[in-house]
C-alpha cells in the first residue's frame, strides 16, 4: 500500500487537532517513526473556535471566549541499520486560552475582560525503535514535557487576582509495540506515555510566591491504540482509540480562595475512524470522524467545552521524495457547564451550547 495514501490518512488528525481531553491539543504522535527509510517532516495548524454561552441564568453572554491558536511541529527519523531506527520530534502537546470578558457600562458590548487565562506545553521526544522481524517491533523514548502560563480575574476592570506561572520541564517516557502486515498496509500500534509532574515557581500580582507555595500540577499518563488497514485496492481504513488519565490532573493557584483553578471529574476516551484512497500515483485523499463522549457536570473553566464530534477531509501530493498534504476539520463542540459557584458544589454558573471549531493543517514531509 503506497506510503501516499497512509500520509493523506494521518493528516487530518496530526495537522489540524482542534479538541482533546483535558487541556491536550496534540496527542504527540509517534507514527512517524514507521516511515520507511531516513525521514523528515514539518507541520502547521490553525484552530478557529467559536465558545460562546451566558452567565447569571442567562443575563451575561459572555461573547466568544476561546481564541484562535496557531501550532507547528517537526519531526525527523533515520534508520541506523534494517532493524533499528531513531526518531526525535518538536510537539505542541498542550494548550489553553480563554477569556471571559464581563458587561461593560460603557459603549461596546464587551470591552472589559472578566477572567482570562492561558496554559501552554510542548513535548520534545527522543524515540528508539528495533524491529524483531518484518511483523513486530517495539518502541521505547524519553519525553521532556514543558507547562507553564498565567491567569487573571477582573471585576469592573479592576484586577481580583493575577498569577503567573514558570515554565517547567520533566521528563518522562513512552513504550510501545507493533504488529505489522506490509503486503496489506496492516499495523496495530499500541503506546503508554508516563505521566510527568511539574514544580511551578509562581507569582501573584507580579510579586514572588514562597517556594512552599508553588502549586505543583501532574500531567496524565495516557494509552493510544492506533490501528490500520487495506480493505481493497488503494483503499485504507485506519484510526485510533486513546485514553487519558485527567483525573490525576489538578492546578491549585497559590493565594487563590476558589481553588482548584484546573481540574476534572473524569478521563476521557477520544476515538478516530477514517477511509483513505489512493487516486493515482499523486494524488490520495482521506476522510475522518471524531468523536470524544460527554461526561456532563461542570467542566473546568480554561476550557468551557464537553465531548465533540469532528469530521475531517485530508489530501496529499507527491512528487519525487517529497509530499505535501493538506487538511481540515470541523468541530461539532459539546454543550457544558462552567464558572462553578461557589466551588465544589457542582453548580454551573455559565452555560455553552451551539458551539464549534474549524481547523486546518499542512504537513511537508521529505524522504532522504
């Protein structure tokens, strides 16, 4: 089965990740590890949501409170000899970015910002593969995971709380084992990532927080199948059940009396199916569905959303040892609960509904 048609097939995931568990954006793929020969490759993304609800049973909309975000990410393998490989990649793991902007009485709908936030990772991953034969192999890595980011509350426009939060790096790791079929594209993958744990030096109102303070905050280990297969000529179904541990995952912020600022009542499963074709020796194409179930309760407030279900659409070009493949994705976004008041009652105090995302991506990848 042509290395063209898996490249359109992974795309729409890889290129255009839009909504994850928790606060996850990228599932820090390691596909690219089964490449064929030395391999590079670089991707970009945009992601344009819409999350808009109301709060005060409906006196406050609170206007679009998710921005757009750009993301990139490269990747580079090369084999050592025919069994084994190794691989290092550059992943934008994690993100969030909201802000809830508050009834202004002055002109203009919503010009004063009530609470805004934002929580960044990325994922740097160093990954040795060795091939047991043509049907198995197994995968193992070092991962060095980053989060950091800051967060305000406002009232009227004057500050109630400001933090900040130090990058921090840990490291953690991954393993993983395949089962391969070549002469019909057939690989089941299966991967663990450890969790990692962050110390997060910290400061409220641009002042030093006692290092007895700094929150510290665990991100989730998680488990990805990832499966595909040629089901008749120049046709491939593929896709990928993963769960992740985010019931582990809490932030409390130092000197904050409505603590947890993050955290969640459940892990989430997040499923991927799509069809791939090959058209000709340049052309292919692939189309997904995405789905991640609603859990219901009150969701955290860095990220006001409840499940989704996505479809994507996927091509890529080849032309010698270079392919490009394009790719987009539109977001069904599930209703949620959020602002819980006052905390740990299980109380929503905004509610959002009707709301979706478009993402797309490009992906380069060259052979050598």
């Amino acid at each position: 089965m042509s290395k063209l048609l898996l490249t359109a097939s992974a795309v729409t995931f890889a290129a255009t990740g839009a909504f994850a568990g928790g606060f996850e954006r990228s599932g820090n793929p390691v596909g690219f590890m089964f490449e064929a020969g030395n391999y590079a490759e670089l991707s970009f993304g945009i992601v344009s949501p819409k999350v808009t609800g109301a709060a005060a049973g409906g006196l406050a909309p609170s206007g679009d409170v998710a921005p757009s975000y750009r993301q990139a990410g490269f990747a580079i393998k090369t084999d050592l000899n025919d069994k084994i490989s190794v691989g290092l990649s550059i992943d934008p793991t994690f993100g969030a970015d909201i802000i809830y902007p508050v009834p202004s009485p002055g002109p203009g709908p919503y010009p004063i910002r009530g609470t805004n936030a934002e929580l960044n990772g990325d994922t740097l991953s160093v990954i040795g593969r060795y091939k047991f034969s043509e049907s198995f192999s197994a995968h193992v890595g070092l991962r060095s995971v980053s989060v950091g980011g800051k967060v305000g509350i406002f009232s009227g426009g004057a500050p109630l709380y400001r933090a900040g939060f130090d990058t921090d790096r840990d490291v953690g790791y991954l393993v993983g084992a395949a089962f391969e079929k070549p002469e019909i594209a057939l690989r089941v993958a299966l991967t663990y990532q450890s969790s990692t744990t962050h110390n997060l030096e910290s400061t409220v109102f641009g002042g030093p927080v006692p290092a007895a303070l700094y929150p510290e905050v665990e991100l989730p280990q998680s488990v990805t199948l990832d499966f595909q297969s040629g089901v008749a000529a120049n046709t491939l179904v593929f896709g990928s059940i993963r769960w992740a541990d985010w019931t582990a995952t809490e932030l409390n912020a130092p000197l904050y009396p409505l603590n947890p600022l993050v955290g969640y009542s459940s892990d989430s499963w997040t499923y991927n199916i799509g069809v791939g074709r090959k058209f000709n020796d340049n052309w292919s194409g692939a189309v997904t569905i995405g789905y991640e179930k609603s859990e219901g309760g009150v969701q955290m407030n860095l990220s006001p959303t409840d499940g989704y279900v996505s479809v994507g659409l996927g091509a890529t070009y080849t032309s010698g040892n270079m392919k490009i493949t394009g790719g987009i994705r539109y977001v069904d976004i599930g209703n949620a609960g959020a602002l819980e008041s006052p905390p740990g009652s299980g109380v929503a105090n905004a509610q959002f509904s009707g709301n979706s995302a478009i993402g797309a991506g490009i992906k380069i990848g060259y052979t050598f």
